[in-house]
C-alpha cells in the first residue's frame, strides 16, 4: 500500500535532523496558523498564490531561494564545525550524517538558491526593463515557480521522511546507483532535480520568448539593457542545458528503477558517460548563474557611477561569446579521468578562452567607472567587492583549467575554495546587489542602508576568512568531503575557515536585520518617485510599485538607456506633453493552475521516491486533469478599463514631474 | 526635420553605426506561442541527443547478448515509418483544415493522425514485448538498455502527442475553432511533425546504421 | 602532504606550472584590482577634484587593450597547457634508475590494495617503493570511483571498476610520504589514506624478502574477503598467490564489491561505515 | 519622425506558419513533401539492404540521406524558410543544431578516447 515507507523511514535514532525538522515544521505550522486566524488566507491565494503577474512569481521565486539559502547556510555551517572538530576523531556528525549534508548543502545552494534567485530577478525586472506588460507565458510562469518549489519541498522532505543522497551534489555512479545506494536517497535527489528542472525549463522558454518577441516598440536588440542581454543568453543556456540533465538523471532512474545499464559496473555500463554528460549541462549551468550577475552588476555600476555602460557592443559580444564557449569545455570537470593529451589540452585551452570575454567585461566595468560620479549605496559595494573577489576566483579558475595544475587540485580544497570564490563572489553578490537594487521596485521603499552596508562588509569579510584558509589547506593536499582527517598541518586553517563561517553567519543576521528594520520603518523608507537611484532603463519609469499592467503605455524607446532618455528629453522639452488617449489594458487573468499542478507534482514525486504506484498514477491524472482544466476555461484575460489606468497613470505623472523638476533645477 | 531626427538618433545610440530600424514592438499572440513552443521543441531534441550520444557510446557494448543486426526487423520498421510520415501528411492536412475553419476535415484529418499514431505503437509495442519475451529485454545488455530508451523515449513522446491529439479533438469539439485553440493545434502540428523528423534520425542511426552485420 | 614540497619529477613539473601560471596572471589580475580599487576611490561622487566625464562610454583604443590583455595571457597559459598536457600526461613514461616497478593498484571499499606482480607479493594501505625507479601503476576499482593520489609525488588519476588507467610517477628522495583517495566513495571514504614508504633502491629487495614470508596469501578468495566494506585499520600485507589476479578484477571476472546490506525496507541504508565509529 | 531614420520592421513569422497561400497551394506543398520523404525513406532503406554500392560507404549516404529527410520535413512540414520573415526561427533551430552537435560529437569523442587509454574489460579479453 505504502509501497517502501514505514516508520523506520523517519530518523529516530538521529537527534540532529529530527530536531531541525521538528523546528521548521512548527514554525511552518505556527505561520499557517497565524495566516488562517488572521484571515490573510484568501489575499494569499488570490494575490500571491494563484498569481500570474511576473513581479508576484519574481518576489516568490526570491522568497523560495532566501528560505533555502537558510537551509543551505545551515549546512554549511554543520560543515565547517565538522571540519574544524574532526581531527583524529569522528567530530559530532557521524559519516552517513555528513555526506547528506555535503550532497544537500550542493543541491539546495545550486538548485534551490542560486537558481531561483537569479529566475526571481530576471522575472521581476526584464520585463519592466523591456517596456512590456508580463511575459510572454504568464501562467507557465507560475507553473515553472511551483514545480521549482516542489522540488525545493521534496529536498526538505527527506530530512526527516528516509534519507537524502549520501553521493555528493552530482551523485555519480556507480555510488549512486542502485547496489552501492540502496536507499532512497539518490531518489529523492534526483526526483526532486527532475520536477524542478522542468521548473526552469519553462521559466528558461518563458524569458528566452520574452526578450526575442515582447520588446516594446523602438527597443531594438542593440538597445536592451545589458540585463536583458544576459538573461537571454543565460536562458539560452537552460534551453540547452536542462534537457541533458533532464536525459542524465532519467537514464540514472532507469538504471536504479527498472535495471537498466547505462553507468553499472556490470553488461557494459559506462559510468565515465556519466561524468560526460552531466558536466555537458553542469559546465554550461555555471554560466546559467553568474551571467544574469554580470547583467545585474552592469546595470548597477553604469547606474551608480552615473554614467552609461562603457563599451555596450563589446559586452554584447562578451555575453554571448561566453554563451556559446560555455558549451565547448565541460570536459576540463574530469581531466584526471585518463583522457589522452590531446583531448585534455583542447578543453584546457577552450576553458581558458572563456576568460578572454569575462575578463573584458570586467574592464569594461573598471572603464564604466572611470570618469563617474560614483555613489557607494549597498548595490555598488556588492559590485566593487564582486569585481575584486571574482577576478581571484577567476585567477584561480583559470588555473585548475592548465591540465597539469589540475592534476594536483582537481577535487581538493583548493577545488572547494574557487568554485565557492566563484559563486559567492559571483552569482550570491550579484543576487544580493540586484536585491538591494530593485527592492525598492519591487515593494515602494527602499532597504536601510546602515544594515545593508553592514551585511556587505561582514559577508566580504567572512567570505575571505572562510575561503581563503580552503585555498591554503587545498595546496597542503586536502580534498573535498573528509568527514575526518589526521593531518596535523590542515586543522588550523580548518578552524580559521569555521570562523570565517561565524562573521559570514553574521552577515546574514545582518542581511535579516536590514529587511526587519527596513519593513519596519517603511514609511520613512517610502519611494514616492518610482526612480530612487536615478536610473537608466525603463523599469524605473513606472512607479515603485509597478501597478499590475507595468506602463499605462507601452514605452516607445528612441536609443540606449531608454529611460536616462526619456528623462533628458523631458528637460529639453520643459515638461511640455500631451495628454494621452487612455485605452482599456487586457491582463491575463490569475490561476490556481501552477500550484495544483504542483501538489500533483509532489505526490507524485513523494509517491515515486516511495514505490507507491497507485498514488503515482493518480498524481500524473491530476496533473493532465489541471492542464485540460486550464485549456478548457473561456476567459483567460481581464480587462482594467481605461478610466482606472487613467486616474492610477496620472497620479504617477505628477509625482514624477516633481521629480524631473527638481534634477532639472540642481 | 530630417536634420534633427537624425541627430537625435546618434545622440540616443552612440554606439551604432548606420541606420536603425526599429524594432515594431511586441509579436501577436499566435507567434509568441509558436515560437515559444518552437523553443520547446529544440530543447526536447537536445534531450534527444544525449539518448541518441548515449546509444552511440554503448551500441557496441552487448555483454554477450544480441548485436542490433540479430534483433532488428526492417520490414516492422518500414511500415512504421511509412505510418509516421503519413500521419504528418495528414496532421498537414488537419492544421489546414483548422485554418479554414472546416470541421469535417479536421477531425476526419485527426483521426487518421490518431490512427496511424497508434497503429505505430502498436507495431513499437509488438517489437518490444517480443524482445522481452525472449529475454532481451533492457537490462540484458547496456547496447539493448540504450535501444529501449532511446527509441521509447520516442514511443513515449508519440503516446503523449497521441493524448494531446484527443484533447485538442475535444477541445475543438466543445468549443469550436476558438483562437487559444487554433494556437495549441499550431503547436500540436509543430510537435507532430518534430517526432517525425526524430524519428528519421532513429530509423536511420539505429535500425538501418545498427543492422549492418 | 604540502603541494609545493614535491618529492619527484611529476610532482615537481606540476608544481612549477601551478607556481608560474599563478604569477603570470598574477602581472594582471594584481594591477587590475589595483585599478578597480584606485578608480572606485577617485571617482567617489564627493571628490571634486575628480573630473565627470559621463560621455566616456567608447573607446576603440581602450576595447582593442581590453580585449589583447586577457587575450594574450590565455596564449600564453594555452601554450603552457598544451606543452604540459602532453609531457606530464599520467600515462607518459617517467625514466627513472634501475628496472622500474610494475604497481597494481585496487581501491576497495574503503582501503587500498598495492599488487606487486613482478615480486608476487600485495599490501594493503601500505605502498612501499624504492627511490628513483619509474613506477609503473596500473589501476582500476572493485566497486565505486576513486581517485588515487599522493600529493608529493603529483598527478592523480581515477580508478574505476572494468576500466584501467595508467599512471606513472617517481619518487626521488626516501622517506615516508601520503596517500589517499581523492574522489568520495562513501561512508568510509577519509579512512582511504595510505602510506608511501620510499626506501633505498637496495633495501627494497630486502623488503620484498621479508613481506613475501607472510602467511597470509592474496588470491581470489581472500580477496573477496577484503572488498567486502569496511575499513582496515592495520596495515596487513600478502604472499600473491595469482599474479593474474589484477587482471581477474579489472576484467570482472571477479564480480565487483558488494554494496551495504539494506538493514530496513525503508529506504535508509545502514553501511558498514558504522564500524569507523 | 522621419522615415530615413527609424525603418520599421515587420514582426517574424510564427514557426511552422506559411506567407498567405491558398489552400490549395498549401495541400500541394504537404503532397510534394510527403513524396520527396518516402521517395528518400525508400532509398535509404534500399541502400541499408543492397550490395549494389561499395559497402563501407553505406553509413555515408544514410546519414547524408537522413539530413536530407529532415530538410524535407523542415521546409514542407516545418515551413522553415531562409526569408528575413523567418530569421528568429532559423536563428533558434541553428543554435539547437549547434548543441546537438556539441553534445553527440562531444560526447562520442571524449568517449572514444577515454575508451582508448582505459581498454575496458572485452578489449583486454581479447589480447589475453
């Protein structure tokens, strides 16, 4: 009936795991609880729940992944404490404890933080950035941030139902295959990265259809923002990527499910195609994360250093040079696997060409720089401590792609500490800058500057402290995943690292506390001008924020940096304008589609981790029942009639005015 | 004025060269859908690929099983093929007739798609219970592993389109001929003639290739 | 265990590449940061003396040097990686002096099988070897990926179950040097750690005199016996009784090592990693 | 604003979309690639079973004959054009075909190589 699961599935014997669970869930209880008593819960389903409006699913998607970046954030804690305890002993976290934390910690920071961050981002803004109404699929929309969640959901799940994988974040084989994992760890690893990749699969079509076939009028594609850009490219890059691992992971289900053969030891199975085809997606899915970074830090410096993005055609080709190398160089992820020479030192080369693009863009930021007038809010500091952290990261990165160094720190420490330089300094300060950036957007105030600055300088700090003691004690010869070592000459910089974690910790406190302090004092944080850090691109033309429709009208774009345009403009003209003829706005109406379809999706996943058929069964009808169901109904747009956008559109000219009069008279 | 227009347009782009042309603004819905499904598409025969990569890797790694020449049949896979190509011909024929608004054609142009689909099953079906039986089924050698999964994962996309044929025949039932309609029924044609072109490679990369003794 | 102490001619090699790519890019990235830094500071909104210039945003000359910077390293660490590839490609030869040494090495779950076939004896989590002769390793798997590695002595390769690499390596001066697996096996995975006894090229015959006199005999039996999980504490070493037996493992004739018991239907497996505690 | 400057462009075509035809001509253009398919599907399989041309070239000619095929149903199914009308389309299926060439000829050849240096189990039962 129940197919695997009893009551053995639930860790009694493990305190650690039980007690987190047994925390989060009464919190989670304790909220609905609050939500229900308080009535909020028909606003929730109605505004956020059943949304299809692309800036509700963005801020959701953001939610989802800073949720989870706790989660992760744990276990990297519990890891570096492991580390730090464990020489010549056992620590306090026993193996088979560790090596879920390891694989989890991997999976929930790559999948379930840094993804949806950098989705939530590109959803909430490139649209508003483009000048148009939503994206081009607005209910696949909410789809894709389900399913994502789903998976997120599961992950957690197997903290206290079963076991999570005990492989490593890529669970190769032959470990993760059914005779060396009988549990069902690898299952709900890899059930989990099925339904959420099929997640962002959909976010991934949503934003490429969006930047090729929504742009407003006159936004030709040499004048997008350089954001825009890089979402492009980084969604061209899921497109491509996601269905091999999609493929990857099925053909790993198949071999534990029904006995295939793809990577066994026995009847011919490769398990080096493994390592092949999921580094052919995991190398692209690296670029996946930190071009929407680039794009985000392009925005900001140009806008903080008052200037225009130096050297536009040169990013652009940047960008999308770097998409298209990123699919030529999985291979340097398995030199020391014994391919010939040959093969090493073309992928050796092909990787570093790569740096050739992203080393132009960051000189294409220095020179964005020179000659501004640069203002340090949080945005910039995450940006100038990115340039600095990322171009070691870039040091060191291009140093493990010369095959012979490689063959000294390939999976050491040193390893550990460059991708972690890479990210961190990367995508994670890239996320943090867009946040700090566009909240204000988002929600009408801006975030507290005192905490944000500090929340930067702890994470900057932290982050050294942390990762650089890893170079250190990756050059001393350590490599990943020791649950405990007898090296005398490693133990210092492990303990150095763990207190690197503690002021890394505390920057997140403080990450916290800036959102705290800055919700509570809303009020003298409010926007009223919709353009806080006079920006450049046409998001910050509406209003903060932005009402359901994003413009009243579709913006017509004259040139690069459409809205410092239209600003300079206004100016030359002395205010003069027209008034507008209103006309009546279609939206697309909300819908219960994507959050029904992913409570079959977890049921299903759940019931296929277990061996439960029967609910898999049910949970797939469902599924197809919910699509036929959306297809069926005969409304799929509302109408807002043109008196409304009118009386909202004009409030926002006034306020605006204001604005452009007093930058007018400075 | 030309004068001033021009002027205003190298102030606005200082990095173009030339003349703009202006991009018209955003697409209509039908070609927003279309190309967004288009998208799909390309990213499904990525996933394809890695099967087909993977099939190319382990085809010769029988463990002393059956070689693909001592399994295939050509005569099944001609008439197979013979079935995809025609259902094309005729979901052609179905999408037409959609966009003439004529309901006899389309559903008559339907049906036979459904019909030929299955009768494609059937036949995929037939092979596969008849290798089971005797005794090479998937897990007999990693060669026969990728030949399952390959070629049902496009007898699995087959089964799905075949599901998704019904629905846009009910759809269309119920409720006639109605724009979100006439754009799924785009996409249907679009997936329809994708497994076709899939199944091209798979006919000749693994049947015809894999025959050779 | 310290990368940049190598104790032969790969390790060496290695480490010199690592040392010298780090400073050639070291010529940029250092002046680089200085810059972002230097013009971060001067062009701060409130220094007056710093000049706006909000129309610098093209410049043909600077592009051409931003773009020939990187470009150029990247030709130059291409060259570095290219020529590297090929001279300390694992499978590469390393002379050395006097016959070299065939190794067979097994990594079980979760210890380390060396086969000496020439001198018909094994030893386990223990690698003895003489100074200054080219070792010849042979390596495969009995169940799940590894990584062999000895830091001091360089390169690192994978062994895997039905495959075999190759890797050849020397160590120059005696002295008792580190092992281990690089590449996580599961629940025992940093019990992998083995010795390297470097001996003088004359007390290795002695060596291998005295460990062939052990009882204990390696032969297909007890070496289904020893891939059973678990780790070994001791260092015990063997008598060779097939010296084809290496190539039994490699080829699967022996069937590769089994994984942990499931010890519940519930989908939590209990391993022998239980054991370490 | 002046025509000199601001060209407008006209939105692409969708995928799988036809310029106005009559039905007619539309019916035909399914005619002609059906045909054109099962003329080239019968020669494949002819060439797969016949010992008229040089054996070792047979894998050529299905593979060239293959690509052919999926021309044929790209433009008369597909109606995927090289007009300017069309070019976000082509633009897509080329960086599709693009990664399907990386992924297949990637994969194939690290895999040979790989293959090569670690003689897997029957190769070495075969020097043995």
């Amino acid at each position: 009936m129940l197919g695997k699961l009893d009551w053995s599935a639930i860790p009694f014997d493990q305190p650690i795991p039980l007690v987190a669970g047994a925390v989060v869930l009464v919190a989670i209880l304790c909220v609905l609880a609050w939500v229900v008593v308080k009535g909020h819960l028909p606003y929730l389903w109605r505004e956020w729940i059943t949304s299809v409006d692309h800036k509700r699913i963005g801020v959701m998607y953001i939610l989802l992944a800073s949720v989870m970046l706790l989660r992760g954030g744990s276990d990297a804690v519990m890891m570096r404490i492991q580390q730090a305890v464990a020489y010549q002993s056992q620590g306090y976290l026993p193996p088979e404890h560790y090596n879920q934390i390891f694989s989890a910690h991997g999976t929930i920071m790559i999948f379930f933080v840094a993804m949806p961050f950098v989705i939530g981002l590109m959803n909430l803004i490139v649209p508003l950035q483009l000048g148009v109404r939503d994206v081009a699929f607005p209910t696949l929309n909410s789809v894709g941030f389900w399913l994502t969640a789903t998976g997120a959901l599961l992950v957690n799940v197997s903290l206290v139902v079963g076991e999570f994988a005990r492989t490593g974040w890529l669970a190769f084989p032959p470990l993760s295959e059914l005779s060396y994992s009988p549990g069902v760890g690898v299952d709900y690893y890899a059930w989990s990265l099925q339904i959420s990749g099929v997640g962002t699969l959909v976010a991934g079509i949503n934003l490429v259809t969006t930047v090729l076939k929504l742009r407003t009028r006159g936004m030709n594609y040499l004048r997008m923002p350089m954001f825009c850009w890089t979402t492009l490219a980084s969604n061209l890059l899921i497109v491509a990527a996601f269905p091999i691992l999609t493929a990857t992971l099925a053909m790993l289900l198949l071999d534990r499910y029904l006995g295939f053969h793809f990577f066994t030891n026995e009847a011919g199975g490769n398990v080096m195609m493994f390592m092949n085809l999921i580094w052919a997606w995991g190398h692209p899915e690296v670029y996946i994360l930190v071009l929407p970074a680039f794009g985000i830090f392009s925005e900001v410096v140009s806008t903080f250093s008052g200037k225009a993005l130096f050297g536009y055609r040169s990013m652009v080709l940047a960008t999308m040079a770097i998409c298209v190398i990123s699919f030529m160089v999985w291979l340097h992820h398995f030199f020391t696997m014994g391919a010939g020479p040959d093969v090493n030192a073309i992928f050796g080369i092909a990787s570093m060409i790569i740096a050739v693009p992203t080393g132009v863009k960051i000189y294409n930021w220095l020179f964005t720089m020179y000659g501004g007038r640069i203002r340090f809010a949080t945005p910039m500091l995450w940006s100038v401590g990115f340039m600095v952290t990322f171009i070691i990261g870039g040091l060191t990165g291009v140093l493990v792609a010369v095959p012979p160094a490689d063959f000294m720190l390939h999976n050491s420490m040193f390893l550990v500490a460059h991708f972690h330089n890479v990210i961190i300094g990367g995508v994670l300060f890239g996320a943090f800058a867009g946040f700090e950036y566009w909240f204000p957007k988002a929600f009408g105030f801006r975030l507290d500057e005192r905490w944000g600055k500090a929340a930067f300088w702890f994470t900057f700090l932290g982050f050294y402290v942390t990762f650089m003691p890893l170079y250190i004690v990756g050059m001393l010869g350590m490599t990943r995943r020791m649950q405990h070592y007898d090296v005398a000459a490693w133990r210092p910089w492990m303990i150095i690292a763990a207190f690197g974690m503690a002021v890394l910790t505390i920057g997140v406190i403080c990450q916290i506390m800036q959102l705290v302090v800055s919700i509570r004092d809303r009020e003298a944080l409010r926007d009223r001008t919709g353009d806080p850090w006079d920006g450049r691109s046409l998001e910050w033309a509406t209003w903060s924020p932005p009402p359901v429709f994003n413009f009243a009208f579709n913006p017509d774009v004259r040139g690069e940096d459409a809205y410092w345009e239209m600003k300079a403009h206004a100016r030359q003209q002395s205010f003069a304008h027209e008034e507008r003829e209103y006309e009546d706005i279609e939206m697309p109406r909300n819908s219960p589609t994507g959050f029904v379809c992913a409570f079959f999706a977890t049921i299903m996943g759940f019931a296929l981790i277990w061996h439960i058929w029967w609910m898999v069964i049910l949970g797939g009808i469902g599924a197809f029942a919910t699509f036929v169901v959306f297809a069926w109904r005969d409304h799929d747009e509302y109408v807002i009639p043109a008196e409304e956008v009118a009386r909202i559109d004009r409030v926002n000219i006034e306020e605006r005015r204001s604005l452009v009069s007093m930058a007018g008279s400075v | 004025m030309a004068m001033t227009a021009t002027a205003d347009h190298v102030h606005a782009d200082p990095h173009h060269i030339g003349r703009v042309i202006e991009h018209p603004g955003p697409a209509p819905k039908r070609i927003v859908t279309a190309y967004g499904f288009w998208i799909f598409l390309l990213s499904d025969i990525v996933m394809f690929s890695c099967f087909f990569a993977a099939y190319a890797v382990l085809s010769g790694q029988t463990a002393g099983g059956p070689r693909g020449s001592e399994i295939f049949e050509q005569r099944n896979v001609a008439i197979e093929t013979v079935c995809l190509l025609l259902s094309s011909f005729t979901c052609g024929m179905a999408s037409i007739a959609a966009d003439v608004r004529n309901r006899f054609w389309f559903y008559l142009g339907m049906a036979v798609t459904c019909v030929l689909g299955l009768i494609f099953l059937a036949i995929e079906f037939r092979e596969f219970a008849d290798l089971v039986a005797r005794g090479y089924g998937p897990s007999r050698s990693a060669f026969l592993t990728a030949f399952f999964s390959l070629v049902g994962c496009h007898g699995l996309h087959v089964s799905a389109g075949i599901l998704w044929l019904l629905t846009m025949m009910a759809q269309v039932f119920a409720k006639g001929f109605r724009a979100d309609i006439l754009r799924r029924m785009m996409c249907f044609a679009l997936f329809w003639h994708a497994l076709d072109i899939i199944w091209v490679a798979v006919f000749s990369v693994v049947y015809l290739l894999g025959s050779a003794p | 265990m310290n990368l940049l102490d190598p104790q032969g001619p790969v390790a060496a090699a290695n480490s010199t590449i690592l040392v010298d790519s780090v400073f050639i890019m070291l010529v940029i990235v250092v002046p680089t940061i200085f810059a972002i830094l230097a013009f971060a500071f001067w062009f701060r909104a409130s220094n007056p003396k710093a000049r706006y210039q909000p129309e610098f945003v093209y410049s043909g000359r600077v592009e051409m040097v931003v773009w020939s910077i990187p470009a150029l390293t990247v030709i130059l660490l291409g060259g570095v990686a290219w020529i590297g590839s090929h001279q300390l490609d694992p499978a590469a030869p390393v002379p050395g002096t006097g016959s070299p040494v065939r190794i067979h090495a097994v990594s079980l779950d979760w210890k380390w099988l060396f086969i000496y076939p020439d001198q018909r004896i094994a030893t386990v989590n223990t690698l003895t070897v003489p100074a200054g002769a080219e070792l010849n390793f042979q390596l495969t798997s009995s169940s799940v990926m590894n990584t062999f590695f000895i830091p001091q002595l360089g390169s690192m390769i994978y062994t895997m179950n039905g495959m075999v690499t190759k890797l050849n390596l020397r160590a120059d001066n005696e002295g008792k040097l580190q092992g281990m697996s690089a590449h996580f096996s599961g629940d025992g995975f940093p019990d992998m750690m083995f010795d390297v006894n470097v001996i003088s090229p004359l007390a290795f015959p002695e060596w291998v005199a005295a460990t062939a006199k052990t009882d204990a005999v390696l032969n297909a039996d007890s070496y289904k016996r020893l891939m059973q999980q678990g780790i070994e504490k001791g260092r015990p070493v063997y008598r060779l009784d097939d010296p084809q037996l290496f190539d039994l493992i490699s080829t699967l004739h022996i069937p590769p090592g089994p994984g942990p018991e499931l010890a519940s239907e519930a989908g939590r497996s209990h391993s022998g990693g239980h054991d370490a505690r | 604003m002046s025509d000199e400057t601001h060209l407008t462009a006209h939105h692409d075509l969708a995928p799988g979309e036809e310029e106005q035809h009559s039905v007619g001509e539309r019916i035909l253009g399914y005619v002609v690639g059906l045909g054109l398919a099962l003329l080239l599907t019968a020669t494949s399989f002819f060439i797969a079973g016949t010992d008229l041309v040089w054996q070792p070239s047979i894998p050529v000619a299905l593979i060239v004959l293959a690509i052919a095929q999926m021309g044929v149903h790209l433009v008369f199914f597909l109606h995927i054009t090289t007009g300017p009308d069309n070019t976000n389309n082509v633009l897509a299926l080329a960086f599709g075909l693009l990664i399907v060439f990386l992924v297949v000829g990637g994969t194939v050849w690290i895999m040979s190589h790989l293959n090569a240096n670690m003689p897997p189990m029957d190769q070495i039962m075969r020097m043995q």
